[in-house]
C-alpha cells in the first residue's frame, strides 16, 4: 500500500511538472516567460541556506547556516582521488590528469585550487602515480564506493538541494590548457528515462575562454553522457575580461527554468530538458586538457604549460531557497530507467 501511495504521488507531481513545461513555450531567453530578477532573501519566500566564505585553514569551518537548515555540518569534501582524464597520446601517459585532494588548500579567506605538473609526485594514500597533471576540487557529495566512478553511482550526499539560489565569487586560473567550473549534479541524471527532470548537470560557468576572456559558458546536460546525452548550452559576451580579479556566478533554478548571472547580470535562461525537479550537489572543479588544447563548448584552450603552477581561487559559495519550491521537488525514487553504463 505504502509503494502504491509513493507511486501515485510520484506520478502527481511529473504529469504538474509536464503540465507547466508544455504551458511555458520555448522562446528568447531575454522574453517575458523568464523573470530574469535577482533573489533577495528575506522577500518573495527567500532565505538563506548556507554560506561559507572559507575563513580558516581547512573546509567545513565557520560555514554560516540559516535558521531552518537541518541537515550535515560538513558539507564539503574533496573530489574523487583518481584519474580524471586518461592522456589522448597513449604514448604520453604523463599527460594524465588526475584530481588530488593535495591540489586543494583553504587559506586567506579563499578555497585554493592548483593545477600543476609533476615527476615526483607524493601523495598520502598512495593514489596517484609519481608522474602525470595534478589538479582537484570540491562537492558536496562523498563517493562511498569505487573512487574512479566520477559520474557517481554511488553517493553519499553531504548537502544536496532542489531549486533555489546559488552564488559564487571566483578568480580563474589565467592559464592555457585548464579550465575552472561552477556545476550541480545528480548522479540520477544518468538514467535516461525522463529527460532532464530526473537530473540534470548545470554548468553554472565554465571558464574555458582564456583566448576570448570576455566570453564565458553556460549549458544543461541531461540523459546521461555519450550516446545517449543531450545539451543545451549558451555561450554569452560580457564586454569585459573575466580573466581580471574575482567576479560572482550565479544560478537562480526554479521549477520551470533556470537563469544564469555574472556579476548579477542575467546571461542565459533556459527550460532545458524540462528542468530537473530532485535535488543536486554542487561542485567547483579545475580541469586540465589531457593533452589535445581543448576544453568543454569546443574552446581552443591551448596546451597546459608543466612549467608552471596555476590557483583558482573561491572567495565564497552562497544558497538560498524558496519557500514555495518545496512543493515541487521529486523524489529520486520516482524514476525508473537505466544508467548510461556503457558510456
């Protein structure tokens, strides 16, 4: 009987979220059909979640939480100690990059990300070989089991959120061959069998424009990865260099679309895939090109130099929420389908 209730719920809440999607027509981002405003908490049903601004000498300290939150205290950890990108020249195994939690510091009032090459490198536990690209980053969520599955089959969710505000103040990495991003995930977003609202990857930037520094990346990832994967993506020209000092990237995700922000500019909205209605973790991760010059949206982004030592620095991460938004969270346990293993 219980199976039956959660069932007919579920279905409920799709055939509410397919209803609003078909009632929101697609059209021009800048349109009336998004309300491309700034959040401010306290108005409208806003209210903060968390944010930390990294004041310390180690995650998870002096995180500030709103009044209503309830859930883990240390929210952060580092990403999947393994191999992140195997070289594109198997003949060049050191051109693999690989995601160290070594590569990540917490100091002066920043998350410090390096990306760097070495022939000698040590780490704690063994993980990484002495030779290869060494970078890292950060989530909100904990592989509990094989380390080398970065996609996440299985997770731990230290902090997770459907809809809702999120903000971020970074300084890039001002180096060819990487690329820093902003990103929610849903290791449901892998199945395949209810578009984008059973999860959806949201890039809410990536910084892969070293030779175009005004431009910057958006885009949607839904379906999985590989064959079976769908985008939607948005490349936008800011009339400035965002390459120059610290500037903040935002997302405002609501249960009919999503708007992106720079510097409190609104750049992109889309309903892509239909807008993804369960919660997500965050990530801020730096990549290094595996030896072909290119990053994500298809950006030359040269050749990482193994000379040298490139930071992105992360002045803060900021969530809020709205409280009229509960009402249409899914919960993962309503969709079927099956993993995109094969990709």
């Amino acid at each position: 009987m219980k199976k039956l209730i959660t069932l007919l719920i579920c279905c409920v809440l799709l055939l509410t979220v397919a209803v609003s999607f078909v009632s929101c027509a697609e059209d021009d981002w800048q349109s009336d059909v998004y309300d491309l405003s700034l959040p401010v908490p306290g108005e409208d049903g806003w209210y903060m979640v968390f944010e930390d601004d990294f004041n310390g000498n180690a995650l998870n300290q002096n995180i500030v939480f709103g009044e209503n939150y309830e859930g883990n205290r240390e929210i952060w950890t580092t990403s999947p100690h393994a191999i992140r990108w195997e070289s594109n020249d198997k003949n060049k195994p050191e051109q693999n990059v690989y995601w160290c939690p070594d590569a990540v510091s917490v100091a002066d009032g920043n998350l410090q990300i390096k990306s760097f090459y070495s022939s000698n490198h040590v780490c704690p536990d063994g993980s990484c070989p002495a030779e290869g690209r060494f970078t890292g980053g950060i989530e909100t969520r904990a592989i509990t089991g094989d380390q080398d599955d970065n996609k996440g089959t299985s997770d731990e969710l230290l902090f997770a959120q459907a809809f809702g505000y999120f903000e971020t103040r970074v300084k890039f990495p001002d180096a060819e061959g990487l690329w820093s991003a902003f990103w929610l995930q849903s290791s449901n977003m892998r199945k395949i069998s209810a578009e984008g609202v059973d999860g959806t990857e949201i890039d809410v930037f990536e910084s892969a424009f070293i030779k175009n520094p005004e431009k910057m990346g958006h885009a949607l990832l839904w379906n999985g990865y590989g064959e079976f994967a769908k985008v939607d993506d948005y490349i936008t020209d800011t009339g400035k260099n965002l390459y120059d000092g610290y500037h903040t990237f935002a997302l405002k995700w609501t249960p009919l679309y999503y708007v992106f922000y720079i510097d409190g500019v609104p750049t992109w909205a889309s309903m892509g895939g239909g807008v993804s209605h369960v919660k997500e973790f965050l990530r801020l991760t730096v990549e290094i090109d595996a030896g072909d010059g290119y990053g994500p949206h298809g950006q030359r982004i040269g050749k990482f130099d193994e000379k040298s030592e490139s930071v992105f620095y992360v002045d803060y991460v900021k969530v809020w929420q709205n409280s009229s938004y509960a009402q249409y969270e899914i919960s993962d346990d309503c969709f079927g389908g099956d993993l995109d293993l094969q990709s």
